[in-house]
C-alpha cells in the first residue's frame, strides 16, 4: 500500500466518471473526425452514420426503435422538452401530474407551466420515498394531459412502480413520462 487514502465515491447518480471504453469511442469525434451530422459532405455522413450508430445502441439498451431516440444535451433538458412539449399542444388537457419528489428538472419546469395556468398536482410520497399508484390515480382528471414520475430517484434510489402508473395514465388518455436517467445500465 502506499499510504494514501483511499477515495470512495458513492455519488455516482449526479455525476460518474466515463467509462473507459466511452471515452475511447468518443476520442476519435473530438480529433481527426470531427464534423456536422447535418452537413451533406464525406466529414459530415460520417458523424451522421456515427450519431445514427450510438441511436441504434441506446435503442437496443431500452427495448425501443431508433427512431424514437431524441438525443438532447441532458437529462433536465430532456425532462424540459417532454412536459413543455406535451403541454403546449394539448389545449383540451392541460392538467400536469408529477411526484413531489422528482428532479429539479421536472419540478422547475411543472411551476414553470403552473405560472402559465397549466394546473399542477404534485403526488405525495411514502416515507419510503414510493409514490402510490392509487395516489397517482386520485390525482388524474378528464384533462391530464401528462403523468411524470422519474423511474428511480435521484437522491434515495427508490425504484417507482412506473408500470402500474403508466397503465393508469394511459386508461385515463394522458401520456406518461418518466426520467429514467438514474436506471439506464443499472437496472
């Protein structure tokens, strides 16, 4: 041993290191491969065909089609994205429901639509940090346009019953969203 102290990270849910094996995927599109997916030229297909490889993996890894893949910059602008992006459209439900314990991200963004007039309900949670799916129910009404509860908590790592909601908020005609960020490659 050579008498250091030894480090132990346990937060690896706000920010982990890449792994190595990313790091070298991605060294070559900082370098010598660099260029615009958009742009119709050789430099450009190329990080083309390499956005549309890392759209297939990360479609694989959730048992969804590529085309369902949105690559945005972060998880907040993501939640940012999908209540706002539900919302706006939907004049005929306008009613928002989210779990009291979600990230800033979805909180921010609820109080945001809250001080447009996009009624909010914030379900409360268990002592355990579970949200109820019966909470969640109560909670729903002829307008919800959209349910929002994050897969597994940022904080405590309480995994939700996010199944069972889905399955609640479908019946009743609203979209579900969840921040799974926290699950991918854990779960």
């Amino acid at each position: 041993m050579s008498g250091e102290p030894r480090r132990v990270d346990l937060d690896h849910n706000a920010t982990t290191r890449p792994a190595r094996e990313v790091v070298e995927a991605m060294l070559p599109y900082f370098g010598a491969a660099w260029g615009n997916p958009s742009s119709v030229h050789a430099r450009g297909e190329a990080a083309r065909e390499a956005v549309e490889l890392a759209r297939a993996r990360v479609a694989a890894l959730i048992g969804a089609a590529p085309e369902e893949i949105v690559f945005t910059a972060s998880g907040s602008e993501a939640d940012n994205l999908a209540l706002k992006g539900v919302l706006g459209p939907r004049p005929e439900r306008r009613h928002l429901v989210v779990s009291a314990i979600e990230h800033p991200a979805v909180l921010e963004s609820a109080a945001c639509l809250e001080a447009q007039g996009f009624p909010v309900t914030r379900v409360p949670v268990t002592g355990e940090g579970l949200v109820e799916p019966e909470a969640v129910r109560r909670a729903l009404r002829p307008d919800t346009a959209l349910v929002s509860v994050m897969l597994v908590n940022n904080e405590v790592g309480t995994i939700q019953p996010v199944a069972e909601i889905a399955a609640l908020a479908r019946q009743a005609g609203a979209l579900m969203h969840t921040d799974a960020v926290q699950a991918v490659g854990k779960l």
